[in-house]
C-alpha cells in the first residue's frame, strides 16, 4: 500500500473564463483523496468522466467563545458516492468536504468548474478541526505542464 499512498491527484486548468470561472480536470490515482476543505465563497460544480469518487461531506467547525479552545472532532454530515457521469455540488453554506477515490484498482477523473476562481482555500484537520490556509496549485496549464517547484507547493494536509 506504500506505493498507492504516494500517488498524487493532478489539477490541470483547462479555461480561465476571461477571470469568471476556473475550468478544471482532475485526475485521481487509485485509493487517492484530497484534505478536507471549503470553497473561498464560491460556487463548485463536479462531475465525474470516468470512474467515481466518494464525498464525504463535513459540519464548519463550531465557533468558540470559550478561551480553552479544546480540538474538537469536525462532525460527518452525509456520504455520497458520485458515479459516471453524475454532478455534485457544493458552496460554503453546505459544509466542508473531502472527495476520494474509493478504487483500489481504477484511476478517476472529474471535471470541476469553480466560480468565481479561487487561488486559495482552506483546509481542515479532521481530528482538530483546525483550519490552515491552503494555495491553490495546479499540475498543468492549457496542456502544458508546470514547473516542479508549483508542483511541489501543497499543503501538508493536500495529500
Ligand atoms: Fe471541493
């Protein structure tokens, strides 16, 4: 299992929509997930070209008045399996989530249209529920691959 755990899924931008909308394809390897993160108040729309992907859907984490600030677990609102072909949605005002692929023997691949584009986001640690700000990378551009360094920048959680 080394070996699946060191596969990475790749965000390759397909089109800017003059500055409207991210167009993107993602390619996940076998038993691959994302952390778990939010949408910077936009709008995300998801669709699956080949093979499926679980989501995973999560609660904000409460806000705290209390000055103890005890980690506490993000709590699972739904699960939802997306197969060929389908669509799912989120935004902000649905929660959190992590989308995997749940194959141990096939690749998946999605297509993601976010607008208005981001270029950073959160993501969360399930255990804690802490939040860290998370940049927003891609694999490719137009086709064309980019450099190692972008590549490299991921967040310690983005894996
Ligand atoms: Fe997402």
């Amino acid at each position: 299992m080394e070996a699946l755990s060191s596969i990475i899924y790749t965000r390759n931008l397909v089109d800017e929509g003059n500055g409207r909308f991210n167009l993107m394809v993602l390619c996940w390897g076998e038993g691959h997930g994302s952390a778990i993160h939010d949408h910077a108040n936009a709008h995300c729309v998801m669709k699956i070209l080949q093979g499926e992907l679980c989501e995973t859907r999560y609660a904000w984490p409460k806000k705290r008045n209390d000055e103890t600030k005890e980690p506490e677990e993000l709590q699972e609102l739904e699960r939802n399996t997306i197969g060929l072909n389908e669509i799912c949605y989120i935004n902000d005002s649905l929660g959190l989530h992590r989308v995997e692929n749940p194959s141990t023997a096939n690749p998946a691949i999605s297509l993601h249209l976010y607008s208005p584009p981001f270029s950073s986001c959160s993501v969360f640690n399930k255990q804690t529920g802490q939040r860290t700000s998370c940049k927003v990378t891609f694999w490719s551009k137009y086709g064309e691959k980019r450099n190692r360094e972008i590549q490299d920048a991921r967040c310690p959680e983005d894996n």
